[in-house]
C-alpha cells in the first residue's frame, strides 16, 4: 500500500476549493494568482499573487485569497514553510475563511506535524460542515499517525457528504488494508474503481489486498490493470513482481522488477527485490550484484546487507557473508535475521563461540524458534561447552512437540536413538536433516567415520539452500572429505 498520491494530486486538490475574488473581470496578475483549472505554472501564480498583495488596492477579503492561492503554489513547490506561511497570512485576514486553515493542514501533514495538521482540519470543518476536502484531509493526518479508526471515521464522512467521492473510498480502503481488514479494503477499493475506471491507484491498492490474502491471481490481475491503464506506474510492476515471487514465478518476477528499475534506476526496493528472485534462482553473482546496487542507493540499507550475506552464503564465501551480516546488525542491533545467519555461518567455519551467542540472542527473540535452538546446542556442544546439554534441555521447554524437528532435540538429549530420530522424519526434506543431525551427533561423540557417512547423505539428498546441507559440506570439508 502506497501514500495517498503525489503532491500534483494534492495540488489538484488544492486548486480545486479555491474562490475567485469578488471582481467582476480578472486582471492578468489575479488570473494568475488564481491559476484556475492549474494551467499556469507554480513560479507564474507565485509571481501574479505576489503583484497582488504588493499592489495596495485590494480589501482583506481579497488579500486572503491571494495569500493563500500563492501558499497553494508554494505547495505545489514543495516549499511548505513558506506555503505556512501564506496560510498563516490568510487566515488572520480572515478567520472565517475555510480553505486556508484545510491547506495549512496538508501542508503541516507534508512536514509530519499530524496534531497541528489535525488541528487545522478540525477548524475547517467548524467553519465549514461539509467541506469533503477537509475531511479526507484530517483523515489522512489520522491516517499518517496509525490512528485508523478515527480515519476510516472521516473518510466515511466525505463519502457520506458526496458518496460518488472515489478518493474518499480509496482512502479508507488504505485504512482498512492498515487494519488487516482485507475484505473491506477490497469493498472500498472496488467502490472506487466502479466511481472511476481509470483509477490507477486503486486497481494496485485492491492488488495489494489480495496479495495479502495470498489471492496471487486476483492480485497479478489487478497489478496488470494498472500496469495497462499506465505503462509508466512502477509501483505496479513492483507489485506483481512480488506476486510472481510468491508464486516462485522467478522469471516473471525478475522480469517485473527490471521494467520497475529500467522506469526509475533509483527505485531501490525494485533492485532488492530483483536481488531476492535471483538469490532463489541461486544465480548467486547476480543476487550480490543487486544487492550491491541496492546498498549503494541506500547504505543504511539493512536487509541488503542480509540478502547480499545470503548470496555470499550460497557461494560459500563465509568471512563475506559474516561481515555483511555483521554490516547490518551495526545498523540495526534488532536484526534478529542477521543474527540467525551469522549464526548459522559461524558454525560452517568452526566459530562456535559466536555461533552460540548469535543464536543465543535469536533463542530469547523467538524461544519457539527449533533450528535456532538445535544449532545452539551444536554450537555450545562442538565448543566443549559442559552446558550444551543443560542449555539444551532449557531452551527445548518452548518447543512444540512432538513435531519435527523436536526428535531431534530428543536425540541430542539421549532420549531417541538414531534410529528411531531417523525413522520419525517421515518427508524427504527431513530425511535430509535427520541424515545431517546424526552426522553431528556422531562428531560430539567422536565418532568420525560414522559421521562422514551420514554428512555425505546429507550432501546428496539436501536442497543446497537448506543450512543442513552447507553445515554438511563444511564439515565433510574440515574432515578432509
């Protein structure tokens, strides 16, 4: 789900409350000023308004307007302080003039100022009961501060006062989607594209909803929609890329995220993603490359840094994977993911200290986390740790048993036989894993020649993505094997 629209939107809205002052025929600078129907430029209006109220002839009335048409085309601009500014003018001429309160709140929601902003709204509406703008306006102030209900409240109000208002569903469609009420987002996003055909934005909102009902059709469906209605809505090819990814359509998604990026190279979510759909595609080279060019349009760019250690992971290049995985715990000590894979990565190079603590710190986030918890104990157990079983019996209390991986727990502690851990892991994925734990096992029991056997089983029957398969590899490796 995106913002509301772009600041030519709102511009549009802008314009479009304004009243022309009391005279009977415009001059040139007034019908600039003005700029009815937005035909003239920001910088032109700003120049005629500015002749307007320099020019000493003009009642207070009239000065307001013009104070608070060149605040709309500082808007416009982007300029919001000075557009405060304007605002601030016209309504001290006239405090009973609506507009500029209603323009004064979307310039303090552009500044992210919402209480003000909301503030101004509320004053627009005393003045002006049904005045659509300046509902939707304070709904999306609430909107901006996670106030979701009391948005979805105004929003119902300007599609009370005009229910043929489609930005009004759209908007509360937002709300609802903000809310995990998919169906109503998709009632509201429906609503408006009933209203409006060609409503870009709205066929990519109702995408987004289906997306998260995991409805991937439903949403490639309405992401083509927008993508047909405007070839150039890079949002949209994003979208169905993401749809496509879902649907493990690397292909297609690949194809998505490189329309995206060809229509906007800075559109760094595009790039990560494109990075994502390779790395699964385990075309390792391209995924870092991605993620590199991700990284460099944003470098605080956290879950970069763990894709590109994820590539690196997959091509067995675990210093480099540790240091990016290192890179993005620096930016953000609550990246629990980066952990897990530190984790993971330092026990393929025998760095089990660090294993331990790494998944440690991932075990107390999400005790109900197994893998986490059985490569702790590997850790803890390879390290001479006197503890590992304790620790282990400790952590396994959060576990849901008896589903795999659990026999595995069970086998660590002495409870289960190799055997019978072998025999409960039913899938061909767990066969795998199973094949690989006993390998570890054998090893905390010095049992080398036994365990080569069963980590080259794991070599062979593992998906080369799964962590029991590049734990397998790095031990055979240490082994000699």
């Amino acid at each position: 789900m995106r913002a509301f629209g772009s600041a030519l939107t709102l511009a549009w809205v802008l314009a479009a409350a304004m009243p022309a002052p009391a005279l009977a025929q415009l001059s040139q600078n007034w019908t600039w000023c003005v700029n009815k129907d937005d035909v003239y430029s920001a910088d032109l209006a700003i120049n005629g308004c500015t002749a307007v109220i320099q020019s000493g002839k003009e009642t207070k009335k009239n000065l307001a307007i013009a104070f608070n048409d060149r605040g709309s085309a500082y808007h416009k601009k982007q300029e919001y302080d000075r557009a405060i500014s304007d605002y601030d003018q016209a309504t001290r001429l006239d405090p009973t003039y609506a507009a500029p309160f209603r323009n004064r709140c979307l310039a303090r929601t552009e500044k992210e100022d919402y209480d003000r902003a909301i503030a101004d709204c509320s004053q627009a509406i005393r003045l002006n009961s049904k005045y659509v703008n300046a509902f939707n306006d304070r709904g999306r102030a609430y909107y901006a501060k996670a106030d979701y209900d009391r948005a979805i409240a105004d929003y119902s109000e300007t599609i009370r006062l005009n229910p043929k208002y489609a930005f009004g569903y759209r908007n509360r469609g937002l709300a609802y989607y903000r809310k995990n009420d998919y169906d109503r987002a998709i009632a509201d996003a429906s609503e408006a594209i009933r209203l409006d055909p060609k409503y870009v934005a709205a066929f990519d909102d109702r995408g987004d909803a289906y997306f998260a009902k995991q409805d991937y059709d439903r949403a490639i469906a309405d992401y083509s929609e927008a993508i047909r209605l405007d070839p150039k809505y890079v949002a949209a090819f994003n979208d169905r890329g993401r749809a496509y990814f879902a649907k493990r359509d690397y292909d297609r998604a690949i194809a998505d995220f490189s329309d995206a990026i060809r229509l906007d190279p800075k559109y760094v979510i595009a790039v990560r993603n494109r990075g994502l759909a390779y790395l699964r595609k385990n075309e390792y080279d391209r995924a870092i490359a991605d993620a590199s060019e991700a990284i460099r349009l944003d470098p605080k760019y956290v879950a970069a840094f763990d894709d590109r250690g994820d590539a690196y992971n997959g091509k067995q290049d675990y210093d480099r994977a540790i240091a990016d995985y290192s890179e993005a715990i620096r930016l953000d000590p609550d990246y629990i993911a980066a952990y897990r894979s530190r984790g993971y990565a330092n026990v393929y190079v025998a760095n089990y200290g660090a294993a331990a603590s790494d998944l440690a710190r991932v075990v107390q986030r999400q005790p109900a986390e197994a893998y986490a918890v059985l490569w702790r104990h590997i850790a803890l157990a390879r390290s001479g740790n006197q503890s590992a079983v304790a620790e282990l019996e400790t952590d396994a209390k959060k576990l849901k048993q008896p589903d795999w991986p659990y026999p595995v727990v069970e086998l660590f502690l002495g409870r289960r036989t190799a055997e019978a851990m072998l025999a409960a892991s039913t899938k061909p994925d767990e066969k795998c894993e199973a094949q690989f734990y006993v390998g570890e096992s054998r090893l905390m029991r010095g049992e080398r020649a036994g365990a080569v056997e069963l980590l080259k089983a794991a070599v062979e029957s593992c998906p080369k993505d799964y962590i029991e398969y590049r734990g397998a590899v790095a031990e055979l490796k240490r082994l000699g094997q």
